[in-house]
C-alpha cells in the first residue's frame, strides 16, 4: 500500500511540473511575439519605411510630353550633386519657357535654370520641377522672293503679361540686291492697311484663344538708274520703285505707268515709312497707271479706286482742302512734313476730314507745319495709328478722338505742348505711370505731351 501511494505522489509531482514548464514556454512565447510586432492602433500597422540613400528629381510636365525622374545619391555634394538638362518637353499650342520648384524659397517658387546643360541649383532634397509654357499666338510665316525658304517662326505670350511683338525677324541677304524689310503686302501692291511694314516694335493683336497664322513679304531693290529728279530701283523682277530727290523747290511729278516695261511704284525717301514728297507741289499719274489715281485738280496721290490718301505734296499751296467722300484711309505718313497753307503768305489751308474715314495711318500727320490749330475728326473714325499726329511743330491747340474709336497708337500726340484732347467717353483708370487705360487702346497713348496739355472726358468732346 505504501509502494502504491508513493507512486501516485511521483506521478502526480511529475505531472504538475509538466504543467509548470509548458505555462513557462507558453510564456516565453507570448512575450517575445509582443516584442517584434508594432502596436495594434486598432488595425495591424505597418513595418517603417527603410530610408533611402538617394534623392528623387520629378519632372511635372504639366500637360506635356512625360520624362523620366532623376536619382541623385545623397553622398553627392555640391556642384556634384547637380543635374543635367532634359529634353525639353512638348505641348500642342504652347512653347516651353523654364522648369520651376513651386515649393522653393520658403513656397514663392524658384526658376531652375541650366549652364551648359548642366542645372545652377544643387539637389539637397526630393525635388518636383514644373514646366512652364508661353502660349503660342501666331505663326509667322516668309515669302523670301527670291532667296528660299526662311524657316517659320513663332510668337508667344509670357508670364510678364507683356503685350508680344514680332521682335527680331530674319535678315536674308540677296547677290546684287538690297533688303529693305518684311511688309504685310506683297511688293506692288496697294493696300488699306495701318503699317506698310513691321518693325521690332510692331505689336501682334488678334484674340489670344486662336493661333493666327502671318505671312510677311520681303521687299528688295536693285538696279537704280538716275533719271532727272528721282531715280527708280526694281523690286523683286516685278515693279519698279520710284524715288523723288529732296531739294528742289515746288516742283510737279509725274509718276509714270512703268519704267523699262515694269509698272512703277509711289517711293519713300528715309526709308520705306516715311513717303517721299520732298518738295513736290502736285502729283500727276497716267488713267492707266495700275496703282495711282489722281483726279486732275488738287494734285493729291491716292490710291487707284480712291480709298486712300497715298501722299499729299508736301507744298501744295491751297485756301481749303477737302478730303473726297470716298476716302476710308489716310496712309501711313501720307501727310508727313506737309507744308498746309493757302499761299506763301502763311495764310492756313483749312483742312476738312471727311465724314467716312476710318484709318488714320501711323506718323500720317508726324511733323506737319504749324499751320495746324485745330482738329476735328468724323464719327466714322476707328483708328489712330502710332504718333498719327506727332511733332506737329508744337502748335496743333484742340483735337477731338470720336466715341467710335477702337484704337490710338502709342505717342499718337507725342511732342506737341499746350494741346487739349477731347474724348468722348468716360474717364478709365490709370495705371501706376498715369497711363490712361482705355479698352482696346495702346497704354500709352498720351504719351509724349508737354506744358499745359490736358485730356478732357465727356459726352460733349
């Protein structure tokens, strides 16, 4: 009995150890499983990021054709840390400008540039750069007559808000030929437009929701032969070019029809904006010439169907000029330097504007005489060109801009003192330069004039 009791004992110590270790292990299992695995936070949590050794340059094309992001290993320092320059992306409508980090420079942005194809900027964080792109305007395209293709060039907004310009154009060069610039008309041609030629400074209107499309001509000449008082250079195979000499007194010109077979166009002397009137009294053209029309009487230059006032002589003595009902259009420096009075007495001509012109053509009346006091425009006048009245010798008094007018040029009245402008319209605002901003109009329209002058608004200008 006492065998069999101990025995009971032993098995039952034995058993309550086993159940002793296995709570020890169950333990030891339960602890070291807490140790490895994150806090619940209600849902299993993740492992932490490992750290990368590198930096990550993103390129954010904002619309335009993708390209891949950059590494740049953390070790890197300095200028060795810095990128080379992508391809530049492309966009339909657009031109890329620059690459720029919104959140650079405490979140005012920063422009990254690239020296040699190689970025200014060093990378010392993860950086994303965003293209920047200029809105294309206009297409402008060339007619070279004579010397090839000119490749096709672009004009774009940018981000100064500035009005766009056609800027620096091709100069093409030609064997035996003189490049004079790049008109909006073929050579030879006679047409109602505000500026015969661009220059750098000819600003691109139009609506900048639609891409316009320009074609500008090339104008050469050639081939000058001296005849009498004016010599005649050839343009392009095609028209002769006529140009009246400075220096003789009162004279009359005849414009022939052609010259050695080709027709003959009105010239400019000073270059091809300012029209060549010199010291002509009156111009005479054949009924046949293909470009000039002149009525016999007044000896004025106008175009062939009369629309438009090509030049007037520069003294043409006459008590009362009235412009013909037909005109639409003084061309540009039609009026340039004219003399405008009734005889050599001094006595002003009086010089009436008719009731259905439209145009007022760039310089049309830059430097006139001093016989001008007085100016007034017809309701039927839409446009004022680029210093139309400028440097009318300090003494043009009163001038009055019509409520139709959609346009006034830059320094329309530049150089003129003591003149009072009416406008019939309602005072605008003016910007931080005193520019007055009326819609539509250049902002610097009233620029250029001195001692006493004064715009007055109203209903009544």
């Amino acid at each position: 009995m006492g065998i069999i009791k101990k025995m009971k004992v032993s098995k039952f110590v034995i058993t309550l150890i086993c159940l002793g270790l296995f709570l020890i292990v169950a333990g030891t299992l339960v602890a070291c499983n807490t140790q490895i695995s994150p806090p619940d936070n209600g849902g299993g949590g993740e492992q932490p990021p490992t750290e990368r050794d590198y930096w990550i340059v993103t390129f954010d094309t904002n619309g335009g054709t993708p390209i891949e992001s950059v590494h740049v290993s953390k070790d890197l320092v300095g200028e060795d840390s810095r990128i080379r320059e992508p391809e530049n992306p492309s966009k339909e409508g657009f031109v890329f400008d620059e690459w720029r980090d919104e959140d650079a420079n405490n979140g005012d942005g920063l422009d990254w540039f690239f020296n040699n194809g190689i970025s200014t900027t060093n990378v010392t964080r993860d950086v994303t750069l965003t293209a920047q792109w200029d809105k294309i305007i206009a297409n402008i395209s060339f007619e070279s007559n004579g010397v090839g293709e000119i490749k096709e060039q672009v004009r774009t907004t940018n981000k100064y808000g500035e009005t766009p310009k056609y800027g620096e154009l091709p100069k093409p060069t030609r064997e035996g030929y003189r490049f004079w610039g790049w008109s909006f008309v073929q050579p030879g041609l006679v047409t109602n437009t505000p500026d015969l030629f661009v220059r750098e400074s000819t600003e691109i209107g139009g609506n900048e929701e639609e891409i316009m499309h320009i074609t500008l001509y090339a104008w050469w000449c050639s081939d000058t032969d001296e005849v009498g008082r004016a010599d005649f250079s050839l343009i392009n195979d095609k028209v002769y070019y006529m140009k009246i000499y400075r220096g003789t007194f009162s004279v009359d010109i005849d414009i022939p029809t052609t010259y050695k077979d080709k027709p003959v166009l009105m010239g400019f002397q000073g270059g091809p904006l300012v029209p060549s009137t010199a010291d002509v009294r009156s111009f005479n053209v054949s009924s046949d010439n293909p470009f000039y029309f002149t009525n016999g009487i007044d000896g004025v230059l106008y175009n062939k169907d009369m629309t438009a006032i090509v030049a007037y002589p520069r003294f043409r003595y006459a008590e009362r000029y009235e412009m013909p009902s037909t005109i639409k259009e003084l061309a540009p420096w039609s009026f340039y330097s004219a003399v405008l009075y009734a005889d050599a007495t001094l006595k002003r001509t009086e010089l009436i504007f008719n009731e259905g012109l439209e145009n007022i053509g760039v310089g049309a009346f830059y430097n006139a005489s001093d016989s001008i006091r007085q100016i007034q425009l017809p309701s039927s006048v839409k446009y004022i060109g680029d210093e139309a009245f400028g440097y009318t010798s300090g003494r043009l008094n009163a001038i009055n801009i019509p409520k139709g007018v959609e346009y006034v040029g830059r320094n329309a009245f530049v150089g003129n003192t003591d003149l009072t402008i009416y406008v019939d319209g309602p005072q605008p605002l003016q910007d931080i330069h005193g520019n007055w901003l009326v819609d539509g109009w250049h902002k610097e329209w009233a620029k250029g004039i001195y001692r006493n002058s004064t715009i007055i608004w109203g209903s009544d200008g």
